[in-house]
C-alpha cells in the first residue's frame, strides 16, 4: 500500500453529493488530472481546489459520488491532494473507480458523524482506525480484493501482474 | 439452486452453475461500451496496461455523443483520440458525426445489445439494457480499459430487489413515472450495489421504450442493473432489429430476494422530480405554481421515437409559452429521419422548438441548452442534480415527455389535463 498513515485536514461534505458537482461535466472536455483538479467542487465549494493540501482528508455522509460514471471525479480528488475519503457510504460506480486509480475509501458512520471541518485526523488505513479531535473512530475493513488493488497501486497494476503476467 | 434472472447471467459468464449474492466472480464481457468523455482515459489505460490489441473488434463499441459535434477545441481532441484509436484498432462499431446518436438508443437500434448478455459500459446509464433482459451495468474508465484488453470484469454479484407493479396506469403515466415515482420510494441510495428486478402485470404490457426508460434509472436509485424478463414484446422489437442468436434467461419462481416491493400503480399521477434529486418526486397536480425558461425533451432515458410522438400529440397546434426555449433532441439519426417522415418535426417547429442533433448535449450540462442562473428547466433526461444543466443555481425539473411538452404550453410545470 502506497502509505498506510495518512495525517491531515478535515474537509466536510454532506450526503447525496453527486459527481456533478464533484467535477462539473463543463469541465470534462479534458482528461488531464491536474486540469480536473483546479475545478474539483468548483459549484459547491468554491476555494477547495486552491486550499486543499496534500495529504488531507475528505469526509462525507451517504451515497458520496452518486450520479454519473466519470472517473474524473476521483481523479480530481485525488490530483487535488486528498488520500483518503471517510464516508457512511459510497456509490458503487465511484467506489470501484477510486480503488481502481488506488484512492482507497473507509466506509464509518461513527468518523462521519464525529468528525468536523477544518480539525485534523490521523487514518490508519491497514487498521481501519480513525482517529480525530472528536475521538477514535473504526471503519468497515476494506475488502481483501480493494486491498489488493490498493496494494497493487490500482488495477492497471494488478491486471499487468496478475491477468497478464508482466 | 434457485436463482434470480441477474445472478443466471452472471453465473453463465463466469463459468459457474451458480452465484450467490456477495460472491466475487470474473465474468465474460459480450459487450464493451465508452463515449467521447469516458473512451479518452480508458484508451490511455489500456495503453498502460500494454497489451496490443482489444479482446475483439466487434465487441468494442465507442460512441461520440456527449459534446459532439464538437462543442470546443478540447472536446474535439478528444474525439479525434477516439476515432484514431478506433480506427487503429479497426473497431467494427465506432459512430459519430450523422452515424451517431445517444449511445444508450443507438447500441439497441442497431441490435448491438441482446438478451442474456453481460454488457459493461464507461457511462452511469449503461443499466438501460437490462430492459432488454440482459446484465448491463456502468464502471468508469479504468474498468473499461482493462475490459477492453482481457474481455473480462470482476464483479461482486449483487442481491436482488424485486418490485412488482400491479394495477392499472392511468392516462399519461408510464415508465417515467413509474421509475420516479420508484426513486422517491427507495431513495437516491435505497438500491445501492443491488441488481432492481421489474416485474408485473404492468410491466409485462409496458412498450419497449418505456422498458428502456426504467432500466435507464436504475442507477438513480443507486442500483448496479435494472433488469426485465425478456417476452414477446422484447422479441418483436429484436426481431426487426437484428438475426443474431441469444439466449433468455427467468427468475426462477421461488428464487431468493433481498427485499420484495409490491407497488399499486392505480394511484401514480405523471410525476415530476424537484431539484435538486431524482428521489425529490412530487405529483404533477401538486406541482404548484413553478414558472420554467426551457424545455428539453430527448435523452438516452426519453429520447425514443415514441416519446417524440408523445410529445407531439400535446404540442400539435399549439405554441410553447412566449419566451420559453423549447428544446427537442431525437435519440438517433433513424428515430430523428422517421419524425421528420411523420410530420412529428414540423409540428414541434410550428410550436417554436428547436431541433438539435442527436447527442446528449443540455442533459449533463455540456452544449445546446445551457441554463444561466436563476433559470428553470423541464427535462425528459434523468439527473436534476446542482448545475446538472449549467449555472448552480438554475433548477431541474424531471418529467415525461407529456408533461414536458404540455409544461411548454403553459409555461409552469403542469400536465396535459391542464390545456
């Protein structure tokens, strides 16, 4: 796994919040993730794409990255820094499309509630552990397949090694 | 062992006599989907995954639909990647330009997607083939590129919720309706990674299109497929579609379910989605008083010839509202020529529309319909979601296409009752 300790900034996100509004389909007409990260939550968050740090933290409530198939929804997130999602729930479409470009998600309704905007949060992602100003929180473990993708660096990877054999 | 039409077909692709929910399986593609956004990074995995050739020209499909014709110099490298690597990998079904239309109607138009068939697509709303009794659901473009190299999927597979719908459909409700009026029952999320089962006496009469309109939605209720029975109905429409040979699969009748829905449909009025989601649902009567500036009919979810004809009948002889934007999309060349051969256009010209190509355009907020701040919109499409149209602070309206062209005339949301 590319780190399994992730340490930083807390950004807050309700439920329902839909790739749409993750990355504007105005600005799909390129696949380049830097570009898709200067307009990641232009709508709605205006500023994040120029506040996020590298190594924060993403927090959201149900059903985070519904709607549309674009993998340029986790791309932008990731480009833009974040390393980690917590969420009560993923959509499936995002939450294969993150795994597979080895952004790894934690599903806890505890960190989701507990957790605020702006604090800081350590995530140990082996352990599942969440730990922020307002207590330690578990998470779901993430399923031995998504870890092993994550433990590949992403499906390219682990179709190279372990489909193709390269 | 007794199992539901969806996990059949998964089971069949992946080599096994049976699956049960929450098995992780590999599974044969027979299809392999991605339009102008989703193709570019699924071509540059592919690339990355290093292999030569895709798993088989013919199962390869790559559609430009979503900002063609080309909205702006980026959309157009973008197409131009497609149509090179197409064209390099001598794909036997990429369309574009006056051969192209929504992708979601052309691959069923054009007897691409059949009965029985595990159908994989970079784009949410891949799920509208399950209409047809196969198991077609969306990814994003890292999947598809690896299915494009290997031919194969790994997929968890899902239970199964059934919803049987009972009862008689009143005048101008069908399967918009009945899938919103679903959504609103189940929530955005209340089908989240579970394959929808349609069932019923009400399906089973349901015409093809309104089938495909269901399906279509499925993933507004965050569900992985939207599947319907293959019957005699499916089979008239293959017929004049396609020779190719497939096999049906059924439920078996005591098959296990995660959850059973009966739902009366007796009582369902049209229905009408507020924003800022699908799930928001309101009956038409109880729409109140909302003023709206455009009006779009067409989409891969309400861009068939029959919707055409729908909204048609409304409009015939009237005008849409002074100043409102009435927007008419045909899903495909062929549905866009047979309107044109039925009179269906000229009477949405006398209305005042406008007619666009075939593509996906005002849905996703991308060309031919954008909404500037503070506006309104009815759609045929499927997401009302903040900006799904253009500036975030205009607001989508989900409807069917009667209401759609009726709420032209009058300029608010309403009904054709109210004309």
């Amino acid at each position: 796994m590319e780190k399994m300790r992730v340490e930083g900034r807390i950004w807050k996100f309700g439920d329902d919040v839909d790739t749409d509004v993750i990355i504007p389909a105005r600005y799909l007409n390129v696949s380049d993730e830097a570009e898709l990260a200067k307009n990641c939550f232009a709508d709605i968050r205006p500023g994040f794409a120029t506040d996020v740090a590298a190594g924060d933290i993403l927090v959201a409530g149900k059903n985070f990255g519904c709607g549309s198939s674009r993998e340029h929804a986790p791309l932008a997130i990731k480009a833009a820094g974040i390393r980690v999602i917590i969420a009560e729930s993923f959509a499936r479409i995002f939450y294969r499309n993150a795994f597979n470009i080895g952004l790894p998600l934690l599903e806890s309704v505890e960190a989701s509630l507990g957790l605020s905007d702006g604090d800081k949060a350590v995530v140990d992602l082996a352990a599942g552990m969440i730990e922020g100003a307002g207590g330690v929180f578990p998470a779901r473990p993430i399923p031995d397949f998504m870890a092993q993708l994550i433990a590949a660096g992403g499906l390219v990877e682990y179709v190279r090694e372990v489909k193709i054999g390269r | 062992m007794l199992m539901t039409i969806t996990e059949k077909i998964l089971a069949a692709h992946a080599g096994r006599d049976r699956v049960s929910p929450g098995d992780l399986i590999e599974a044969k593609v027979d299809v392999a989907l991605a339009n102008d956004i989703t193709a570019p990074l699924a071509i540059k995995v592919f690339g990355e995954i290093g292999v030569e050739k895709v798993f088989d020209i013919d199962r390869v499909v790559l559609v430009a639909d979503h900002f063609v014709p080309n909205k702006d110099i980026a959309s157009a490298q973008q197409v131009k990647l497609v149509r090179e690597f197409a064209r390099e990998q001598g794909l036997t079904n990429y369309f574009e330009g006056g051969e192209s239309g929504v992708e979601h109607v052309i691959l069923p138009e054009k007897g691409l997607v059949l009965p029985g068939q595990l159908i994989i697509g970079a784009d949410s709303h891949t799920c509208t083939y399950g209409a047809l009794g196969a198991f077609s659901t969306g990814v994003g473009s890292t999947d598809l590129g690896a299915v494009m190299a290997t031919g194969e999927i790994w997929l968890k597979v899902p239970p199964t919720i059934l919803l049987r719908y009972e009862g008689t459909l009143r005048p101008h409700v069908g399967g918009k309706d009945l899938i919103l009026h679903t959504i609103g029952l189940l929530g955005v999320e209340g089908a989240l990674y579970c394959a929808m089962e349609f069932s019923g006496s009400v399906i089973r009469k349901l015409p093809m299109h309104q089938r495909f309109t269901m399906s279509n939605m499925a993933i507004e209720a965050g569900g992985k497929n939207g599947i319907i029975e293959a019957d005699e109905t499916t089979l008239g429409y293959l017929a004049e579609r396609t020779s190719a040979r497939f096999e049906i699969f059924r439920s078996d009748p005591d098959a296990h379910y995660d959850r059973v829905i009966d739902i009366d449909v007796s009582g369902i009025e049209p229905q009408v989605a507020f924003p800022h989601l699908p799930s928001n649902v309101r009956p038409v009567s109880e729409a109140g008083d909302v003023p709206i500036d455009q009006v779009v009919i067409g989409s891969c979810t309400n861009g068939w010839l029959e919707d055409l004809r729908d909204a048609a009948r409304v409009l015939k002889g009237r005008k849409a509202s002074p100043g409102l934007r009435l927007i008419v999309m045909p899903g495909s060349p062929l549905i866009y020529k047979t309107a044109m051969q039925e009179g269906i256009l000229e009477t949405f010209l006398e209305a005042g529309a406008v007619i666009g190509p075939p593509c996906c355009g005002p849905c996703l907020g991308g060309h031919m319909g954008i909404l500037a701040s503070g506006e309104r919109a009815v759609a045929t499409t499927n997401r009302n979601f903040i900006g799904r149209m253009g500036h975030p602070e205009s607001e989508v309206y989900l409807a069917n296409p009667l209401v759609a062209a009726a709420s032209a005339v009058l300029g608010r949301i309403g009904g054709p009752d109210e004309l």
